[in-house]
C-alpha cells in the first residue's frame, strides 16, 4: 500500500486516507485552522479602513506561514518609505492560486467546507481595499507635508532669532569702532566678530600718551560681547608652567641657598625602616620574642635560669658545671678530673631490662 503523507500531522501513514476522519487528525486541524483564523480576522478589519504607516524594517518585514498553500508569505506591503499593513496578506488571500490551493487543502485533510469562505478574499473585496488604501495613502502625504511646513517655519523661527542675537552682540563693537576714529572698524561685515577689535581699540584715553600702560581699564559687564573676559595676564614673574617656565616645585629655595637640593618623601633609610616594618607587620602578634627588646644592655655574667643543654644527669648540675668552668677561666686553673660535677651517673639498671644483660 503506498502510504499517505498528512500535512497537518506531518506524518507519513500507510493505511491509507482514512487517517483525516481520525480524532487526532481532527483536533489537530482545528487547532491550526483557529490559529491562521487569528491573523485572517486581524487582516479583514483593514479591507475598510486600511493603515498606512511610516515604514520601519524591523516591525514591518515580517513574514507568515500560510497553511492552505504550504508556502512563506510577506505579511504586510511597503515600499521602504510607505507600509499598508496586512497588505500583503490580503493580496495573497485574493489571487487565484490560493483559492485553487485552498480548495485542495480542504479536501485532503477533511476541513469543514463552512470554514473555508473565512479564508478567501473575493475581488469585490480586494477592489475596495486598493480604492480605501489609495486615499489613506493621500491623507497620509498631506498629514506629511503639513508636519514638514511646520517644522521649516520651527527652522526658520531659530534661524532669525540667532541672528537677531548675533546682530545685537554686533552692534556695540560698530560702536566702539567709530569712537576711535578707524574708517576700517564700522565698514566691517556683520558676520565678522573681531572688527571691533582689528584697530587696537580698547577703552577711553585718560591721557595724551597712548601707551598702554597709561590707557583706562574697560567695563567689561557693559560690552555684550559673547567671549568671557578672564583679565589681563601677568607675566612679570617669568610666566607660568603653560607658558613653559620653571614650576615653583623644581625652583631653588632662597633660605637654603641655590645649592640646596629639596628633598620630597622620606629618606633612603627611612623607606627601608618602613619596608622591615611592613614585614613584622605580616607575622603573628604573640609569636615568640615578639616584645623583646633589643636595645636592653646585658653583661657578661648573665646566665639564663635553665642552665645549659645537657645529655645525662640532673638540669641544675649543667648550671654548677658551667659557673665551675666559668671560674676556672678566671683564676687560670685548669679544671680537676675528679671533678664532682662533671662525674656521670650509670644509669641504673633494671632487672626487666634485657638488653644490659645482653
């Protein structure tokens, strides 16, 4: 038996078509007829009142899957400046290869014929969709061409009100050019900001000389000029370090002569001292010999209490031994063998020790 492939199932069956009048077969289809049912209706209600939008491309390239042709679809219609939405959709939904397509559809898989109107677009239907979306598509340029005009007159508003405050900023420095006399100052275009400056003109004459040590210092908050004065630079000092002289940290102190080098930061042995510290620093607090002080002064005689290491006997006699020694240094005696001290105790032995009678 050739076996019989269900699209809706997607599965290949070898008992032959009478698969479609299966309960499986039949909730299936329904469940994707309800779900392109969904995007058919949203699509229906602009044939009357279509939407035209501007275009965006990551909203309006959407494609969709149509189940009664088997094929990949643009949902929407644009020209990359103008999109009618659900165009494309509608358009499909009305030619002639979708309703042969459809038809076919319905008779494999078994759908409900009262069903199958909802998914075709008549020609009467698509003909009142282009005559609506056409006049969308005029109210739209005129909605765009009347918020162009109004952002041209917000351009031109701006554009003369710059210049009314350029020519306002203008008009003290014409000013000030005709009190000095220059034919050259006022015959300056307007554009030009620095003609009330290119005569060398600065503010009224106290005296006949005209150096300009001897010239009157300008009220600048009454010249609307739109730089900011920041006052007149001193430079009898040498200048400063933006004008490449010496910084006052690399200068010579006069207390301590040119000579003088001045030190900055600690010393060569102060960093060291700082860096043993820092190390101290890193052990444990109550080691030991951590408080002992190592600029206490001790003599000669000075003997710890434990005495001194000692292999056999008693731990005093190593103390006795050692003071003994200790005075025979002295006196230039050499030490006695039969010395008490120095005299060793056999360890004593035990009867349950073998390894001495061994």
């Amino acid at each position: 038996m050739v076996g019989f492939y269900c699209q809706v199932c997607r599965q290949t069956f070898f008992e032959g078509k009478g698969h479609i009048y299966g309960k499986t077969h039949q909730e299936r289809l329904k469940r994707i007829l309800a779900k392109f049912y969904e995007k058919v209706k949203e699509a229906r209600k602009t044939i009357k009142n279509p939407a035209v939008v501007k275009f965006d491309s990551t909203k309006h390239l959407v494609n969709m899957w149509c189940h009664c042709c088997q094929q990949e679809l643009l949902k929407h219609t644009t020209n990359n400046n103008v999109t009618v939405l659900h165009g494309g959709l509608l358009e499909h939904m009305a030619s002639a290869e979708h309703k042969k397509k459809t038809g076919a559809f319905w008779w494999e898989c078994n759908a409900d014929q009262k069903l199958k109107s909802k998914f075709l677009v008549s020609e009467e239907e698509i003909e009142k969709f282009k005559t609506e979306v056409a006049k969308a598509l005029d109210s739209y340029e005129e909605k765009e061409d009347e918020y162009i005009k109004q952002q041209a007159a917000h351009i031109r508003e701006v554009e003369q009100r710059r210049l009314e405050i350029l020519q306002s900023s203008i008009e003290p420095e014409s000013a000030a050019g005709a009190v000095c006399g220059e034919p050259e100052c006022g015959s300056q275009e307007p554009g030009n900001s620095s003609s009330a400056f290119s005569c060398g003109y600065i503010g009224p004459v106290v005296e006949e000389d005209t150096t300009l040590h001897h010239l009157e210092e300008p009220n600048w908050e009454d010249v609307t000029h739109p730089l900011t004065f920041i006052g007149h630079q001193d430079a009898s000092m040498g200048g400063n370090i933006h004008s490449g002289a010496t910084p006052p940290w690399l200068m010579d102190d006069p207390e301590e002569g040119s000579s003088a080098v001045k030190q900055i930061g600690p010393s060569h042995e102060e960093f060291v001292k700082h860096k043993e510290l820092e190390k101290l620093r890193k052990l444990p607090p109550n080691r030991v010999g951590a408080n002992f002080d190592h600029a206490s002064q001790t003599d000669a005689g000075w003997l710890p209490s434990f005495g001194r290491v000692w292999n056999s006997g008693r731990r005093w006699q190593s103390r006795h031994q050692f003071r003994a020694e200790e005075g025979a240094n002295k006196s230039g005696q050499k030490r006695k063998k039969d010395d008490p001290c120095k005299e060793k105790k056999k360890p004593k032995q035990e009867p349950w020790d073998s390894s001495h009678n061994s």
